[in-house]
C-alpha cells in the first residue's frame, strides 16, 4: 500500500495524521509537509488530558509468545506494507485472547449512530489494522472521552476499513502533490482549528474570490505575550524559575513570567545569560539587539522555520523582479501617507493631498522599479513637505522645526528626524521578526535591493506601516507633550533620545501595535501587531499561488 503514488512521500504515515485529513486535508498538508504546527486552547488541554497514556509502561509480548498480553501504554508500531506508523495510548487484553486500542480524546462523546466522528474511527482503525499486522486478534477498538469519562466501542468492520485505506490512499495523494488544498469555505470546523492562525482560510477565500461572505476573525485579535525591552545599561538578563530576571550589582531590578515574554529587546550593554538564550530559542522567542543609540543591529533565534517551499517561492519570485509587490506596497504607502495629511494638517494642503493621490495612481501602474522608486521619492517629498503642518509645535525641541529639507539621520540633527529613525527601527525590528515567525527569509526582499546586513523583505513590508504606526506615533508623541527637550540630548550637532526618551517612545510604539483597527477587507476589528503577521502571511499566500494579487493595507 504505501508508496502507490510519489516516491517523495515518506513510507510511513502517522496514523494521527489520518485524524488530521480527515477532519481537513489543508490542516493535514500545513501540519505534515510543511510542517507547521500552532497551539491552541484544545491542542494544550488535549496534551493535558493524554498524559496518564504518554509514559510508555507494561510489557506487549507477541501472539505467539507464552507471556499473555495484559496492558501496554504507549505502544509504538508500524507497518510497510500498510505504509502506517503509530503509537497507540492503550492497548488492553480483551476477551479470547484478543487485544484491544484504546485512544484517549479530551472531549464529550458525540451523539452519533457511529460512535464518534470518522476522524477519530478512522485513526483507531489504523491502529487496529497495526495490531493485525503483528499478528494479534483485534476486531475493535474502544475511544475514550475525558470530558464525559465514557468508552465508546468502534468495530471495525469492512466499511470501516475500506474507509480508513480509502483515506490513506487519499492522503498520499494529496502529500505527493507538493501545494497545500484550497481552504475550507465557510466551514465550522476553522475556528477550532489550531492552525486557522497560520492558514488564514477566510481571508484567502475571500481574496480568491471563493466565497463573498464577510471573513470571520478567525485569528486572535490580541496575545498575551508582550516584547520585553531592557534599556538599563550594565544590567543582567537571566532566567529563575520561569521567569525572566533583569539584574544589576547583584540586585533584582524586574522580573516577568517566561510566558508573558514575545521577545526580548536589548539596548545598548545589557548581558544575557546562556541558559535564558538557550529557553527563549526553545520557546521560539527571538533576541533582538539594538545599539545604544536605537540601532537595530541583529537578532538571535532558534532554528529557521522549516517552510522549504514558502523560501523557494521567495527566491524565484525575488529573481524575477518582484514588481507587482512592489507596486503594491509602494502604492499603499502613499495612500496612507496622504490619509495621515488629510486627517492631521492644519491648514488642510489640498494640493499635496490630490498630488499625492495621482502619485499612487502611478504607482500601482509603474512599469519597472526605476520608475517606482522615482515616483516613491517624489511622494516622499510632497509628503514631508506637508509633515509640519501636522505637528502642534516642535520648535522648542533640540533641532528647532522640522524641516523635510533637514532630513537627516546617523546622527539625526533634529528631534523629529530622531523619533523617526527610532521608530522606523522599531518597526523593521517588528517585521524582521514577523517574517522570519512565518518563514520567509527577512533579507530578500522585492522593492529593496539585498544588501549586507539589510532586512530587504521587513522593509519592504514596513512601506505600507510607516504612516500608520511610526509617523502617527510621532505625531501623538509631540502633539500630546509626551514628550520634552529634557527627553533628547544633543552632541555634537547630532539629537539622540535620553534613556527616559527613549522608554517613553518604545511604550508609545507598543501602544500603537496594540491599537485595534477595521481591516479594510476582512472587516473585522485586529490590532496593528496582528494586521503585520495577517499582511506577511497573504504576502506567503501570493508566493504560494493561492491567491492572484497582494493587497496592502491601507486606511480611509
């Protein structure tokens, strides 16, 4: 039976995997080709109600040996005839001489004519046909539920097992075709699912044109987990029974729980301990370093993500130019950028405003990247032309005025020029991580060119967020007084931020990721730190053929 379709396939299937196919073939494909995995509340309360049956215990001796079987936990077993490899939870010695699976599920059981739903039959089943290949007497199984402390007895008859190699054969099919199925339309099973995170079935179908109805919010709108920043020079980072610690001449400055912990953001001469590297890179927690000044200068993390097919796509789409994404980030920066004009300057410039929307007219029909860079930097200077008229006053702040003229950087001479660099750090920071979490390699990128130690990708995708999360926070920042002369220093004609500045700007930046939005086609409320991932996973959607064109997201 296995390898009746591609060689590329792997001999053995797990039999968990045909749990996972039959509930959704797209889950089973993210889950084991590419894969992916994501928990959620069921997958955690699920490894919680299997532990009495994950610790491998008691003897299995075969048919044929003198021992009789009584029970073994956690019994491994395969077949290459069968092409199934599994372990079964419990296996019991039932009445003559026969042996009997016993699969452990979290949940109720259904009230079915079945007994249970053919996802959990169907995996059952293939432990049974596992037992019968080693030769022992097995004609049913028992599926245990937590939630209602009940067994159900499944048989497994004929149908049983003409579905169960029917799905098999199935799944190898659909394995050796190297794209992952269409999402599930409008179905009731995604939001359960633990991967809808990852697989974005509403939005894809709603951008392929499958289905016309509104996108649930299937992706959580917010986590619990916060990036962490220490910006206290000559501190310790280390790690204490589950906690993050930040120390300093041996006295504890702070503490955060471990899991409350999305990233770690060090600034400057701030140490970290091995052990908390090596937890956090378990934990799929990365490390970004930022220079004393606000550079972002790297990151560590744990293994690269092991989407193969998602980097290739990337590379290939990447040597080809990569204009159509261009043109759409680029056009959607322009397009919030004169949003952010037309909403906030005083007096209302209306012929920046309707230049700046015939530049982004031209950007979504550009014909190379030389004229889509041309037409970037004339938006760019209208834009920052208009940018003063955007801010209550900035002429007691080290620099004096803003002026487009005067922008500048390393050092920035202004504070204005100052907060922006910071916050465009901050935000490529933000996205290197965000690409990398999905799997993209952040230093390809499609508008900007590869070059030494840039996150060509993060900043491609940064275009679209540059009004909408750092030159909006800027303009909170100085209209509100957050900020004062006392937050700045100024050193040889170059303006840095204090310590106290700079903590005030990285709460500001968090704040504003944490604000919640309408999606502009999903319609759904989201925060800008989800809106980032949900713009980097469409993007993977494009490189991947699922769907025909990326869409920046652009305010109104």
């Amino acid at each position: 039976m296995a390898g009746d379709t591609d060689t590329d396939v792997p001999e053995l299937v797990p039999a968990r995997m045909l749990n996972e196919f039959c509930y959704c073939p797209r889950l089973f494909f993210l889950e084991w080709v590419q894969s992916r995995f994501a928990d959620n509340t069921d997958t955690v309360e699920g490894a919680w109600a299997h532990r009495a049956v994950d610790r491998e215990e008691g003897r299995a001796p075969l048919p044929d040996d003198e021992e009789p079987f009584k029970v073994a936990r956690s019994l491994s077993l395969s077949s290459p005839n069968l092409g199934i490899v599994a372990k079964a939870d419990l296996v019991e010695a039932g009445a003559d001489g026969k042996v009997v699976p016993v699969d452990h599920k979290k949940g109720r059981a259904p009230d079915l004519a079945e007994g249970a739903w053919e996802p959990e039959r169907v995996q059952l089943c293939a432990v049974g046909l596992l037992l019968q290949e080693a030769g022992y007497d097995c004609d049913h199984g028992m599926l245990y539920f937590a939630a209602s402390r009940r067994r159900v007895r499944i048989d497994f008859d004929e149908d049983l097992i003409q579905l169960t190699t029917s799905r098999l054969h199935q799944l190898r099919e659909v394995a050796a075709e190297g794209t992952p199925p269409p999402p599930l339309v409008d179905s009731p099973k995604c939001p359960r699912c633990s991967l809808v995170g990852l697989c974005l079935p509403d939005e894809t179908n709603v951008l392929a044109e499958r289905t016309n109805r509104t996108a649930r919010r299937l992706m959580p709108g917010a986590d619990d987990a916060r990036p962490l920043h220490v910006t206290e020079q000559g501190t310790w980072v280390t790690k204490s029974k589950g906690r993050v610690v930040i120390s300093k001449d041996r006295e504890r400055l702070a503490s955060v729980r471990l899991i409350d912990v999305s990233q770690l953001c060090v600034h400057g001469s701030v140490q970290v301990s091995t052990q908390l590297l090596r937890e956090l890179m378990a934990e799929d927690v990365p490390v970004c370093f930022f220079s004393y000044g606000g550079w972002f200068s790297g990151m560590a993390h744990g293994l690269p993500s092991k989407h193969v097919e998602l980097r290739r796509q990337q590379v290939i789409v990447a040597a080809q130019g990569g204009l159509a994404i261009a043109r759409r980030v680029i056009e959607g920066k322009i397009r919030n950028s004169r949003t952010l004009v037309r909403r906030n300057a005083r007096p209302k410039p209306d012929t920046t405003i309707g230049s700046l929307k015939v530049l982004a007219d031209q950007a979504a029909e550009a014909a190379s990247v030389e004229t889509l860079l041309g037409i970037e930097g004339a938006a760019a200077r209208l834009y920052f032309e208009a940018f003063p008229t955007m801010l209550k006053s900035s002429g007691d702040l080290p620099g004096g005025l803003f002026d487009f003229a005067q922008r500048n950087r390393r050092p920035p001479r202004d504070a204005i020029n100052c907060l922006l660099s910071y916050g465009y750090s901050l935000l490529t920071k933000e996205l290197t991580v965000t690409t990398l979490a999905v799997g993209f390699d952040p230093y390809l990128g499609f508008y900007h060119r590869p070059r030494y130690g840039r996150p060509a990708l993060a900043l491609d995708l940064a275009e679209e967020f540059r009004p909408l999360v750092v030159e909006s926070m800027v303009l909170t920042l100085v209209n509100n007084g957050e900020l004062g002369p006392s937050d700045f220093v100024v050193r040889a004609g170059g303006v840095s931020l204090t310590r106290e500045g700079r903590r005030t700007v990285t709460r500001a930046f968090e704040r504003r990721l944490d604000t919640e939005v309408t999606h502009p086609i999903f319609k759904y409320r989201i925060t800008y730190r989800r809106v980032l991932e949900v713009q980097a996973r469409l993007l993977g959607a494009l490189l991947l053929g699922e769907i025909d064109e990326y869409v920046a997201f652009v305010t109104r």
